[in-house]
C-alpha cells in the first residue's frame, strides 16, 4: 500500500513538473505568434514605422538566439529551477513594460527583456524534464508532450492574439502572458526539485558578449541601412563591428574549454547542412508572418481575429503533418523529406508572389496549407539529423545549436526581407505595398528552395543514426 501510494505521489508529481514545463515552452512561443496580429494596431497608436515594428520582433529574437546556449549552460551552473523560475520572472517583466509602453523605444525595450528571459527558461525547461524523466521511454513521451506545446502555441496563438487585439486592443495580448508566466513560476518553485551538473561547464562571458554584438549589428545594418544609406557613417561603423565582433568571437572559440560554440562539430556535413536548413527554413516563415497580417489589415480591411483565423491553414496543417514527419523520414529517408519540407514552403512562397491589392482567399489560404506541410515535414527531421549527427556527449550542443540557427533565421528573415518590403513600399499606396510584399515573398522563396538543394546535396540516407564517436 505504501508503495503504491509512493508510486501515485510520485507520478502527480511528475505530471506537475511536466505542466510546469509545458506552460514554459507555450509561454515563449505564443508570446513570439500573438505580436504578429497587432503590429497595425501597435504602428498606429505609437506611430511606429515598419523598421521600428521590425525591432518590435527582432529585439525578443536576437536576445533569444543569442542567449540559447547560455541559459542552458547557467542552468547546469546556478540550478536549473532557479535560472528557469528567473526566465519566467523577465517575461513577466518585459510583458509588463510591453503593456505599459508609451512609444515604441519601450515596447522594443520591454520584447528584449522577454527575449532574455525565453531564453533563460526554454533550455532549462527541457534539462528539468531530462532528468526528472529518468526512465528513457517515459522521458521521450514527456518530450515529446513539451515540444507539442510549440505546435499548440502556434495553432492558436493566432486565433487568441487576433481576439484579444480586437477586443481590448494590442496591450491586452502582453497582459494575458503575466498570469500564464506566474502559474508557471509558482509550479516551478513549489514542484521542482533543483538540480544542477556544473561538471565540465563553464560561463563563456567573452564568447555571449560579442555573440549578441555581432548579430545586433547585423540587424541593425539590415533594418536601417535603407533609411539611413549604407554608405552612411553610423551604417559603415556597424558593419565594421559586426566584421570585428564576429572575427573575434570565432578567435575566443578556437580551441577553448567551455566555448559557448565549440568550432570542432561543423567539421560535419550533415550536421552543419541541418543548421543551415533550420535557419533557412524560419528564414522565410517569419518575415511572411509578420508582413501578412500586415497586408490583410490594411488592405484586405480584416479585423486581427479573422486574420488569425486566415492563418489556421499553416498552423493547423504544421501540427498534423510534424506529428508524422519523423516516421515519414525513417521511411523514406530525412533527405528527400527535409529537401520537400523545404521545397513546399518555397512554392507556397512563390504562390504569395501572386497577390494583388485586393486579398484572393483561395490563393492565400492554398499557399499557407502548402507552407504549413513544407514546416510539418522539415521541423521534425531537421532537429534529429543535428542530434544524430554529433556523439551522444554533443547532443545537447546540438539540440541548442539548432535552435539558435532557428532563430537566428527568423531575425535575419524579418530583418532582411522586411527591409525588401519597406523599400518599395515606402510610397504607402496599395501597389508599392504589394510590390513590396511581393519582393519579400520572392527572397524568402529563393532562400526556402536554396535550403532545399543544401539538403539534396548533403543529408544523407542514414543522416538520423547516431554516430557513436
């Protein structure tokens, strides 16, 4: 009887952590989906230009791709429950200042801090289950159960940020983060053991600081440089220190025990094909998320939620089609899957580049299904040939380098192609906005079909066993 009373108390227990942990992974992927749905609303009551909304984006995924790896890392340090109950508390904040915020400096501000506490609490959330789930089979489904909840926040982030927008305005989608972030911050800390493994572990400060300058500059040069002129003074001082930051960083990794990125594991091919691909793939998919509710807002006349709802057709079909992409790769080989994922979400691209100034619903609603299978396919084989690809020791490495070029796809994507749209259309007439989306529908297109070839060129057939050396 006592044993299995242990037993049952043991089992809620875990069910608890596992919540604690889902409400984790849901919160940084539904506060990163529901902002798309207000950036019209956020540029007219702040009087924000597509750049500064550009920031509003990129200034929660710079901070996020670039700290990735060292939320992992202090976790194992400080203690994982700590440094995850800590990422929860800066979303908190940041979604508080988000809120609050009086002009578009605040509210980019407040999206960086949030971006630093996602990435403080994703990596640790995932150590925490690693090692509470110690029984392997238990462990994959508990996986399994939390990288679920990234298709969940996908699927109806949309629907609820498009609600909330129209209902109680564009503050209201930062205000519903808070209660969510603090039930999950008060299950951590009342149902989590700490646990830590410092052991081999090391802050690489020097490697994070400039990591951060480097891509900061980058998206700096790439947002502004349009408005300001590339051969500006401020344009050409920040492409020189993204150059020097960049040079340096991969200097403090060479051959450096505890290197935030050790340099030895893209001496793989499929391994450095795989980040490529996952770059690649966020690459296009952000930027079309933040540039088309843009357009059916403002020249389709669509409320946020039904704009959400027009969205359904790409979420919904990603979470059925990726809850297949696994036993459709083991069958058929990630290549060919992962160069199809990746072909799909080009053409559902190049169909975009046939909008006009009055939206077609059949046409948008075919393109997003076709993107949504493309992202199905690709996310599932593209994270295992990067696991498979580095010894057992490295899978953490590569789980968290995958991730990091994931978002550091969908900075560079709303970055680059947004500065594709603002150009042309600057004249703010319904041409130059269409001439503009459709140009950055054709650069998101080339790069979705350019990572379908690095696939075919490099994946191999036995790309997912993993190697043992």
């Amino acid at each position: 009887m006592v044993s299995a009373t242990a037993s049952i108390h043991h089992r809620h227990g875990h069910t608890a952590i596992l919540l604690a942990m889902c409400l984790g992974v849901f919160i940084a992927q539904l506060d990163s989906q529901v902002v798309n749905l207000a950036v019209k609303q956020i540029g007219s009551d702040l009087g924000a230009g597509i750049s500064q909304l550009q920031w509003v984006l990129d200034s929660y995924n710079v901070f996020y791709a670039t700290l990735l790896l060292t939320g992992g890392t202090l976790g194992d340090l400080y203690g994982r429950t700590r440094v995850f109950a800590i990422g929860i508390a800066l979303i908190v904040v940041g979604s508080l200042v988000c809120a609050a915020a009086p002009n578009s400096a605040a509210l980019i501000t407040g999206r960086a801090i949030t971006g630093v506490g996602a990435a403080l609490e994703v990596p640790t959330s995932l150590a925490i289950l690693t090692v509470t789930y110690t029984d392997a089979k238990e462990r994959a489904s508990a996986i399994g159960v939390w990288a679920g909840c990234n298709g969940l926040a996908l699927a109806v982030g949309p629907t609820i940020g498009g609600l909330l927008v129209d209902a109680a305005g564009w503050r209201s989608i930062f205000a519903l983060v808070v209660p969510i972030s603090v039930l999950a911050m008060a299950m951590a800390i009342r149902t989590v053991p700490e646990s830590r493994d410092a052991q081999g572990r090391r802050l690489d400060l020097r490697g994070q600081v400039l990591v951060i300058i480097a891509l900061a500059a980058l998206s700096f040069v790439t947002i502004e440089g349009p408005h300001e002129g590339f051969a500006s003074p401020a344009i050409l001082a920040l492409i020189a220190v993204f150059i020097v930051s960049s040079a340096l960083f991969l200097v403090s990794q060479r051959n450096r025990a505890g290197a935030l990125v050790p340099l030895d594991v893209f001496r793989n091919a499929p391994f450095d094909a795989a980040l490529a691909v996952a770059g690649m793939m966020t690459f296009g998919m952000y930027a079309m998320l933040f540039l088309t509710p843009l357009y059916l807002q403002t020249l389709g006349k669509f409320s946020a939620f039904i704009v959400g709802l027009q969205l359904l057709p790409l979420s919904a079909t990603f979470v059925a089609v990726s809850h297949y992409s696994g036993a459709l790769a083991k069958r058929f080989g990630p290549r060919g899957v992962m160069a199809s994922g990746m072909a799909a979400m080009g053409i559902g691209l190049l169909l975009l580049t046939q909008i006009t100034s009055v939206p077609n619903m059949a046409l948008l609603a075919a393109a997003l299904f076709i993107i949504g299978v493309g992202l199905g396919l690709n996310t599932g084989p593209v994270n295992a040939v990067a696991v498979a690809s580095l010894p057992p020791f490295r899978s953490g490495t590569a789980s968290g380098l995958v991730n990091t070029s994931r978002m550091i796809g969908a900075t560079l994507g709303v970055a680059v192609l947004g500065a594709m749209f603002a150009v042309r259309a600057a004249g703010n007439s319904p041409d130059a906005m269409v001439s503009g989306l459709r140009a950055a529908y054709l650069g998101g297109a080339i790069v979705e079909i350019a990572g379908a070839l690095i696939a075919l060129a490099f994946i191999r057939s036995d790309s997912m066993e993993q190697r043992s050396k």
